[in-house]
C-alpha cells in the first residue's frame, strides 16, 4: 500500500501548533430583568463573592483539563451583568486560564459591563484585574426609549460610563437597540450619526426582537405592545448598513460592526466554527466534537459543583450533520461567508449546500458564490433563516 508523509517542516507545524481555543465566563446575576431580555440572568439581593469566585474556578479547572495544550485567543465574561462581578473573582479567573493554557500574545479580554455609575466606578479595576475590552450596554441615548426597554441608567450616565471606558480600556465597543415601536428612519439615523461620532471601533446594533417568555412577550400577547412591522425594520436595517459602512465600520456580521482589526475576536470564534470552552451558569460550549451546557439556575449550579466538580447539565456528541448544519448557520451570518469545501472536509461529508439552490439564489441576489465560498448578500442577510432551509444539503 502506497504511504503518504507530510513534508518534514510541514509535519514539525503540525505536531506544535496547538489549536485555538476561546473561554467563555457566564455571570448570572443582574440588578433587575429587563423585559426583553431572555438570556440566563438572576435577580438576588446578596451574592456571596468568594462563594462564586470558587465555583467559577473549578468548573473551568474541568474544562482545562479536557483541553490541555490549547492556545487560549480570547475570554468572554458575559451575562447577566458581569460589571457586578468583584474585580478580583475577574483576576482570579484570568489568572487561572493563563495558568491553564498557553494564550496568544494578543489575548483578547472581554468584559460586558451597564454604565450605572456604581459599575462605572470599577473600570479601572477590570482594567487592572486584565480586561483589555469592555462591552457596555448603552442600548439608547434616549431617556424615554430606556425607560421603554427597562434599563437602569440615563443617557448622560450611559455617556459618561462610555467616557470612563475609553480612558481605561484598549478596545471599546457598545450596544444600541433600535427598531423600537414608533422608531423611523429619522429618530434611528439620527442616533446612528451621534453613535458613530464617539469614536468606538466596534457597535453591536441589535433589532428588538420579542423573545418568547419575556416580558414583552406577555405584553405583546396582551395586545400591549405592537413591535415595528417589518418593512420598516427592514428599511432600519438597510439604513444602518449603509451609514456604518460610509464611517468605515461596516458590518462584518449581521448586527456587528467594527473598523477592520476591531472586529470581536472572541464572536468570531463562534461564528467560524471553532472550539470554545463555557463555563458558569447557563453557559454553552462546544468542544472536541460535543456540545455542553451548563445548570441554569445558580443554586443548581453550585450543587452540581459541590457535587461533581463541574456545573455540567448536558453533554452531547454531534454527528457530522449536525455539526455542519450549526457550522452553516453561524457562518453565513458573517459578511466573510464559509468555505463550503472545507467545511465538508471537516466534517468528512461529499457537501454541506445543495447547489442547484445555491445557484438559484445567486441569481436571485441572496448569495454570492466565489469557487467553494459563499456568503449571503445584504438582501439574503434579511431573510437569513429562509436561505438557510433551502440551501442546507
């Protein structure tokens, strides 16, 4: 039988690059739920920090030992609202994955944080503790639409806390929500302007969009509350595209926008498809093939700690379809697009598309195809889902 062997130089890169791989920290807990909100958060009225800092570092102890020799990119503390972490639980964890991992000269660290003014008092130590970027959820620079979506702050506290966060952090990105009930082209452009004009090099800019088990859910089902229909939504999208790009912070994903280099490191690794370690409360992961996910509620968590060293819930190993399918759909949310072939290779399938659809929808505008790589187009990126189930193999 015929042998084949990899160059010599080839074959040394290989056995000494190690592979890449993203840590994400899930902190659970928040002053107070805003109503459109459905990701895992808590409202407590104490919160025992050593508790947490412990039970934070020996679940990701658990991942760290399933993925030795990894080269950490970036860290992600998420939530709930992470800003209320103690700055020393952030040092701690940070000290325990460079422990645990070889990092990248250029590890990105994020924290998301809100601007009331008794977070915005410990930027200075995140930055200390070791976060290099900060997310801050400003989500308005209007009193009356942040009172409409919950939010703690004002808009001259949320502009003072982005203030603060540019003397103290490397890297600045922040959240606007738009397509608000009554929301037009103007009142969104407007804002827009005023968000480019403060000199960020990343915007997350999401659509409201009614989640089931929200509050707003329940209003809407009330005939509470009517969301922006969605010509007008779309036509605020449209907007936003053409506004980001003309500053030059065009969108490199569907509701993310950077200057080139700015762009999250840390998303982009759950866009492309790579590995990610996820600790804490409700936190997701993927890793060698399996997908885990963390005990929701906290004093579940904590249990399982205590019980089993790790807050694991569900671990489940993906078949090669499954894996290709989520590898598309979080890919072609990316301007960049995939690479079909080797996504198949990847997952040792003849194709991930079917291209008599593909070639259907190139024609049709949704998606442009370049050899093996496609990408939707800002018209397929509106009816993304749609794509998705026709192009699917």
């Amino acid at each position: 039988m015929a042998s084949f062997a990899l160059p010599q130089q080839q074959q040394l890169n290989v056995a000494t690059a190690p592979e890449p791989l993203a840590l994400y920290v899930h902190w659970p807990f928040c002053v107070s739920k805003c109503p459109y909100c459905d990701f895992n958060s808590h409202v407590r009225s104490a919160i025992d920090q050593d508790a947490w800092r412990e039970a934070l570092l020996a679940d990701l102890d658990h991942e760290a030992r399933l993925l030795p020799g990894r080269r950490l990119t970036s860290i992600f503390f998420g939530g709930g609202t992470p800003s209320l972490m103690e700055p020393g639980t952030v040092a701690a964890l940070i000290a325990a994955a460079r422990e645990q991992w070889p990092v990248a000269d250029d590890l990105e660290i994020t924290l998301e944080a809100n601007p009331n003014s008794v977070e915005a008092a410990r930027f200075a130590d995140l930055a200390a503790a070791g976060v290099n970027r900060l997310s801050l959820g400003l989500q308005s620079f209007d009193d009356a639409s942040l009172a409409f979506l919950g939010r703690a702050h004002s808009a001259r506290e949320g502009l003072e806390a982005l203030g603060i966060a540019q003397n103290h952090f490397t890297r600045v990105s922040f959240d606007l929500i738009y397509a608000l009930p009554g929301d037009s082209e103007a009142t969104w452009a407007t804002m827009l302007d005023r968000a480019l004009a403060l000199g960020t090099g990343h915007l997350s800019l999401y659509q409201l969009t009614i989640e089931p088990g929200t509050r707003f859910a329940a209003q809407e089902a009330a005939g509470q509350l009517e969301p922006l229909d969605s010509d007008r939504a779309a036509a605020l999208y449209e907007l936003t595209a053409e506004r980001t790009t003309a500053a030059g912070l065009p969108p490199y994903e569907i509701s993310n926008h950077a200057r080139p280099g700015e762009e999250s490191r840390h998303n982009l690794a759950y866009w492309r498809y790579a590995d990610y370690a996820g600790v804490g409360p409700g936190a997701h992961g993927r890793r060698l093939g399996q997908r885990t996910v963390r005990h929701r509620k906290p004093e579940n968590f904590l249990s399982a700690i205590a019980r089993n060293g790790h807050g694991i819930a569900e671990e489940e190993a993906l078949t090669a379809i499954q894996a290709a399918d989520e590898a598309l759909v979080m890919g072609l949310r990316l301007a960049e697009g995939i690479d079909t072939a080797a996504l198949a290779a990847r997952f040792a399938m003849a194709e991930i598309v079917d291209w008599p659809a593909i070639d259907r929808l190139t024609g049709s505008g949704h998606i442009t195809r370049n050899g093996s790589r496609i990408a939707a187009t800002p018209a397929g990126r509106l009816v993304l889902n749609r794509l998705l189930a026709e192009i699917a193999a």
